[in-house]
C-alpha cells in the first residue's frame, strides 16, 4: 500500500509540473501573438505616414 501512495504521488507531482510548464508556454505564446500583431500595427501606421509625405514631396 505504501509503494502505491508513492506512485500516486510521484505521478500527481509530474501531473502538475507538466500543467506549469504547458501554462507558462501558453502566456510566453500568447505575449508572443500580441506582441507581433503591436509590432505589425506600428509598421503599417509608419508605411503610410512615410507613403503620404513622400506623396506630399511629390505633388510639390
């Protein structure tokens, strides 16, 4: 009965650790995505400000 409860508990213990690890890799994803769709939304505001000034320097 002993050995049982040993297995038992080793087993729960890896059970958890595994659930930390899968719940850190899902917030070091998800601050990934949102980083990169911030990273994504900055570029494209600067693409058109540069397209209108150089618009701008054109139509001069």
């Amino acid at each position: 009965m002993n050995n049982l409860i040993l297995f038992v508990n080793s087993f729960l213990s890896y059970i958890v650790l595994m659930a930390i690890i899968v719940a850190v890799g899902a917030v070091g994803f998800t601050v990934g995505v949102k980083w990169r769709k911030s990273k994504d939304a900055k570029a494209a505001v600067q693409q058109e400000a540069d397209a209108q000034s150089a618009e701008s320097i054109s139509g001069s």
